[in-house]
C-alpha cells in the first residue's frame, strides 16, 4: 500500500502581473512550492513581497499571470470553499448571526441537512474551545474569541486547506500566544493542511514544519526552512536556542537588501 502523504498544494512557476504597459507591475515571480498532507507551512517576507496575493491566488480569489495551481491534484480555476477554508486578519463575522451561526453558515451554501449542519458547527464550537458561547454575537465575544470563530468557520467544511492572512495580527501577545496553543491542537487533532502568512518571524517557527522566506520586487520565495523541533510543540520552546537561531536566520535573510539576494 501507498502510505506516502500526496501534495495537498502544488503551485508550480507562479507569477502575478497588476496592471499593463507602463503601470506593469511584478507582484510574484516564478513561484514554486509544494505542500504534503498535513503539514503546517508559514510564510513570511516584508510587506509587500506578495504574501497575500500568493494566498489569494491558490484560493482560486485571484487569476494568475502565469504558472499553475494545483489543490489535491486538480489544476485551481475559482474558489472552492468546499476544499479550501479561509481566515483573514480581521475575524470578519456576519454581526446579525451568532458564533454558532457564523461557524454554520459556510454549511448552509451547500446542500447539508439541517440538522447535521447544526451538530457540525458545534463540534467546530467545541474544537476552538467556545462551546460555552456559542449563542454569543461578534459583538459580545473577545477579540481572541472572533478569531477562533473565524477558524471554525474556516474549518467547518473538513477542508483539505486552510489558508491563514496574518489571523492574529491584531491580537495582544498574551492572547496570541494562547492562539497559538489552540492553533496547534486543532491541527494535531483535525489533521488539515496550513498555510499561514505572518510578520512574526518567531510565531512562523513555532507553528511550522517549514517556513517560506520571501522577498520582494518581485515576490519570490529566497529560502525554505525545514523547522525540526519536536511535537506537540511546547510554549517552552519559545525560549529554546535552536528556535531562536532560526528566528535569527530568518531574520538575516530578510534584512538583507534586495540586490544582496541572488536567488
Ligand atoms: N489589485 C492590485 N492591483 C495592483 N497592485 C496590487 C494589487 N494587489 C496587490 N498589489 C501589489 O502587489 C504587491 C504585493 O501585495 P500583497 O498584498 O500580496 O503583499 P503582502 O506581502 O501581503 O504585504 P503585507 O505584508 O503588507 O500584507 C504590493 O506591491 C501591492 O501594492
Ligand atoms: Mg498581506
């Protein structure tokens, strides 16, 4: 029997071009990345290296320039939301629905019965730790709470993906890193594939089996970093030495000027 864990992604000589003639701009440049079954990849680079349009591009959201998308082995031509969850920086919730009825609503755009519709929501409710709130709206939830609402919604479908935009950019530390506790245990537990954009070079290694280093004009990806600390990961390891020299790699290579880089 096969065992081997197939490509969940397979994005191959990717580039992104805004605009045309003299307003061309290169957002991308010949990206190429593939991620296994289950795994947990992070991307980082500065602004404006073409992180988000990357994760726009393989949710289907975007049309590409050039270069192919593949998502569990099918070349992508639109969003899929059956195969693909979402969750951008700001939680954005539907205000007029509550936790429970936010994480459902992915479900009613398909053809779920009710009834199982309602009993998956809950068990999503349960998985991110809210099971107490769910009759709660946005508006009356933490700022940390939204965004675990926003998970579940994205992951409400049993996706083969899920794409992160900087989750908890807006988040205070403390409640960031509690997140990231909840992040790792939904992955142990739901075995879905992550790809999770993020300015935090030490929350990119922590989370990560392997981190993407971009830079920029034009985005392109200048290193990957296989991440070899142990799971289930520890907070512990946040003050390790080995999870602080690959911050400090990271950083190096992102702090170098662009005509320094020759990859
Ligand atoms: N619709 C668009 N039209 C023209 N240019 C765009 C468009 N979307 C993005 N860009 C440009 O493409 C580049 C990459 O943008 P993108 O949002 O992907 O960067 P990013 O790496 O996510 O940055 P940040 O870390 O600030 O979120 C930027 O220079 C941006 O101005
Ligand atoms: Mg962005």
């Amino acid at each position: 029997m096969n065992t081997t864990p197939h490509h969940v992604v397979d994005v191959s000589h990717l580039s992104k071009t805004f605009g045309d003639g003299k307003t061309a701009f290169r957002a991308l440049n010949d990206v190429s990345l593939q991620i296994k079954q289950g795994r947990f990849v992070s991307v980082v680079g500065p602004s404006g290296c073409g992180k988000s349009t990357l994760m726009q591009m393989i949710s289907g959201l975007v049309p590409t320039t050039q270069g192919n998308i593949q998502i569990d082995g099918k070349t992508i031509t639109g969003p899929q939301p059956e195969k693909i969850g979402v969750v951008f920086q700001d939680a954005l919730l539907l205000p007029w629905k509550t936790a429970l009825e936010n994480i459902e609503f992915p479900l009613s755009l398909g053809d779920t019965p009710v009834a199982e519709r309602q009993e998956r929501a809950r068990n999503m409710l349960k998985l991110v730790g809210l099971k107490d709130v769910g009759h709660r709206y946005p508006h009356e939830l933490s700022g940390g709470m939204r965004q675990r609402v926003a998970i579940a919604r994205g992951l409400v479908r049993n996706p083969s993906l899920l794409l992160m935009d900087e989750p908890f950019g807006a988040l205070d530390e403390q409640t960031r890193t509690r997140m990231w506790g909840e992040l790792l245990r939904i992955h142990e537990q739901s075995g879905t594939t992550i790809l999770f954009i993020t300015h935090s070079l030490v929350e990119s290694v922590f989370l990560a089996d392997e981190v993407l280093v971009m830079a920029s004009n034009p985005g392109r990806i200048i290193e990957r970093i296989e991440v070899d600390l142990p799971r289930p990961r520890d907070l512990k390891l946040l003050g390790s030495e080995r999870l602080g020299n690959l911050r400090n790699h990271i950083w190096d290579l992102i702090a170098k000027p662009d005509d320094e880089i020759d990859a």
